[in-house]
C-alpha cells in the first residue's frame, strides 16, 4: 500500500506536531546547561517548566496508547480527564513564559500540547 502525496504531507505534519514538544524541552533544557545558571527561582523555573512539558507529552502518548483519546470518523472518542489535561497545558504555558533560559522554546513546546489536547477535545 502506497501513501497518496497529500497523505504523506499530512502524516508528516503530525509526526513534526506530536514529536516537536519533548524536542523543544530537551533543547531548552541543553541552554540550560550551558548558560550561565541564575540563582534562586529563576535557576528552577525552566526546569520544573520543561518536566511539565515532558510529561503532559507523555500523558498524551499514553492516552493516544491506550485508545482514551483517538478514534476513527464518527467513533473518535475522548476521555474526561482531557479537559483537566487541556487546562493544565494552558497553566503551563502561561508558566513557560516565566521561565529566562529557553523561554521560546518553552513557550513553543507548551503551546504545541495545549494545542494537541485542544485538538482532543474537538472532536468529541
């Protein structure tokens, strides 16, 4: 079975969509290291930030996983805790603008999964 063009573009765009977060935290997390570290809160905040992206992106996995979000046409079906999860991702993103070191990539990844639990949510 081959992929039709626009269907190869838009399993694409998803793969980049779904695998970009924890990239963006890793990347955040590296400058972290590598700078030169703040003291007090803003030495932790990016990375409390950066643990929240990975694991809200690791729910949502887990959840695509075990078929509580995800579906076909008309039986696409969510869970109840996604809403919890959508306003959890909205906090972090809100705390993603806070943080010093990383703050775009941060900021990026955290909007990207309040974007996929948005997208969750839809279509239910």
């Amino acid at each position: 079975m081959v992929l039709q063009p626009m269907s190869a573009i838009r399993v694409s765009i998803v793969a980049v969509w779904l695998l970009s977060p924890p990239l963006l935290a890793v990347v955040a997390l590296r400058s972290l290291k590598r700078r030169q570290r703040p003291v007090g809160w803003k030495a932790t905040w990016p990375l409390v930030t950066a643990v929240a992206v990975l694991a809200n992106w690791l729910l949502f996995i887990a959840f695509i996983l075990t078929g509580q979000i995800g579906g076909f046409g008309s039986h696409y079906m969510t869970t109840r805790l996604a809403d919890m999860f959508l306003l959890v991702s909205l906090l972090v993103l809100m705390a993603s603008f806070l943080a010093y070191v990383g703050r775009w990539q941060l900021s990026l990844a955290s909007f990207l999964m309040l974007a996929l639990w948005m997208g969750s949510e839809m279509v239910a």
